[in-house]
C-alpha cells in the first residue's frame, strides 16, 4: 500500500559519525536484504528476532499532476538468524513498535494503535482526525502496552484472555513515557513538566517551579538502576540532560570520550542497565550539524564511533540477552554493536 506524506513533514535528521578505534565491536547487518531505504522503526521479541518498519519513496511517474506530496511504500520486516522475511509489503507503517508478553508486534503510527500477527494488522484505536497525535508507547512491569502523545487520552493496553484497551486519563500532552524499576511511569509532559504516576495511580510532578528542571520541553526520557533520565536543549543547548536520583533533580553535563562537552538537544535516551544511551544533536555557529551518539555508566563517557557518518539515527534497540544493540539508521541501515 503507497502512503503520500506532505513535503513539509518530511524531516530528516543527520548525525555524525566516525570510525571505532575497536572495529571487533562491530557487527554490520546485511542491509541490502532489508527492503526499504529508511528504518522508521524497530523491535525485538523474546527469541531476539528483530523487526524492522522501512520505508522509501516510491514511484514517481505514477505521481497525480502538481501533486505536493511523495508517495512513500512501508515493509514489516523480521530479522533472525542472519537472514530477513517480508511479513507484509503493504505495511501501513510504524512511529514505534514494541512486543507484548505474547510476541505480538504492536505499533503506532501518528493517529492509531495496531496489532500485527500472522493474520494480519488490526487497528485496535484511532484518534478524531481533527484532534491528538500519538508520541510513544512502552510497556511496564509486567508487561502491559501504554501509549501516550500530545493531546490524546494515555491509554493502558492488557493482553490476557483477551485484548482490553482502559483510558487511565482522557487527555495528555507528553513526548515521551517509561516505567521505571519499580513499575512507576515517567512521562515527559509538554511545557516543561516530568510527572511520574505510581502503581496506585497518584501523580507527583516536576518543573521549574518546585525542582531545578529548566523552562524548557522534554524530548525523551528513561531510567538506569538508581536515576531518571530526561534529555532537553531546546532553547538552551547548554542545559541538555537532566537526572533525578530520587530526592532531586540536576543538571549532567554530556561529554564525549576525550572529555569534550557536548552541547546540543537531547533527543534520544535509552538504558542497558549498567549505562545509558544518549543521542544528542550538535550545532555549529547556531545551526545544525550534526549529531553524537554516547553514553554514560555513571562515571565514564564514551562516544560511540560507528554510525555512519552524517545520517540520522532512527532508534536504537537493545538485545540484553545476547548483549547487542541495534543502532537503526535514515539511510544506511543497521548496526549491530556489542553492548561492552
């Protein structure tokens, strides 16, 4: 099935890369198989089977006349054991995907939840269509789907008997959710808010009124063994990372691996438990250049080199199980690294 997406929401982020002093740590996937130029999106199942939502322009000549938009074609994909299966060649395409207790795909686009197994995609629920646009979706604990975005209802989705969808609140303005250790959600609320709801359904929330969170939005947020992790920068590039080690929060300066300090929006946050993983853009002379990909163990930065050079980072996925992480690209595939 060919999608059309306006020019004007075409964005495509450009991150810079160079080569790993450690080439052993680097495990290219075999790319060209994988259908689709761009990654939208990607997860992996409990047997370590990774999934992939690609996309790439289609067709031009079959363009209507003085059309405005780019007919784009998306594929569900699944990687195991060295090789790929096309699962569907019309896919309606992923903004994020994840699995559930039960190895099925779910996955959002802007304005719906869908469900993928072996008889197909079910859209399970769809936004007004003047109103709300899906952000993230995760899970907690124990394994239960929630969804979250600007303007929309945060949704609790549970896979038992049968599928329930319940609306824990009618309508929420977040960029990003995560359940902590202790199966609290994080959220990261519009207009400089972080609000954390505890298994009992109370909320506590922080900004730059009660806390020392900067005026500014939240992109991303996640959580390592003892802190919270949320990532800004826009306005302030300066002030880009902020933790919370459970009493209160402060600014961490990012750095890379020779110590310089990197200053630029936060965009990206992910933990493997002993660290976390930072993607984070860099401007030169007030405009963007380019981006980082780090992280941080609590005591040491690292910059991770192999990314290609100036190409965006569409995610990444970690494998815990097998101590991998696949680093999804805009326009050259995936990396497989292994997770030191």
């Amino acid at each position: 099935m060919k999608k059309y997406i306006f020019l004007s929401a075409l964005i495509i982020s450009v991150f810079s890369c160079e080569s790993d002093k450690d080439d052993s740590s680097i495990i290219p996937l075999d790319s060209e198989n994988l259908p689709g130029k761009y990654i939208d999106a990607m997860t992996i199942d409990s047997k370590g089977a990774v999934w992939f939502s690609t996309s790439e322009i289609g067709d031009m000549g079959s363009m209507p006349p003085f059309s405005s938009s780019l007919p784009v074609t998306h594929y569900l994909t699944k990687y195991f054991k060295g090789s790929f299966s096309i699962y569907d060649d019309k896919f309606t395409g992923a903004k994020q995907m994840l699995v559930d207790k039960n190895d099925k795909v779910w996955f959002i686009t802007s304005k719906s939840l869908y469900n993928f197994d072996d008889q197909g995609t079910v859209e399970y629920f769809r936004l007004p269509g003047d109103k709300g646009l899906f952000n993230w979706i995760t899970t907690d604990r124990e394994n239960n789907i929630w969804v979250g975005g600007l303007n929309t209802p945060l949704l609790k989705i549970t896979s038992d008997q049968e599928i329930n969808i319940t609306k824990i609140a009618d309508e929420l303005s977040s960029t990003a959710g995560h359940f902590d250790i202790h199966n609290n959600l994080w959220m990261a609320l519009w207009d400089n808010w972080i609000g954390r709801r505890n298994p009992s359904g109370k909320w506590t929330y922080y900004n730059s009124s009660n806390s020392a969170l900067p005026y500014q939005n939240f992109w991303c947020i996640t959580s390592d063994k003892n802190n919270i992790w949320a990532g800004t920068g826009w306005s302030d590039n300066s002030v880009n990372l902020m933790r919370f080690n459970g009493s209160k929060w402060e600014h961490i300066v990012p750095k890379d691996n020779l110590g310089n300090t990197i200053s630029g929006t936060v965009r990206q946050l992910y933990s493997d438990g002993n660290k976390i993983w930072i993607v984070s853009e860099v401007s030169v002379n007030n405009a963007f250049d380019s981006g980082y990909l780090i992280t941080f163990d609590g005591e040491k930065w690292n910059r991770i080199y192999d990314a290609p050079v100036k190409d965006g980072i569409s995610g990444i996925e970690l494998d815990l199980s097998h101590n991998k992480a696949y680093i999804g690209t805009k326009n050259n595939g995936c990396i497989l690294v292994n997770i030191k």
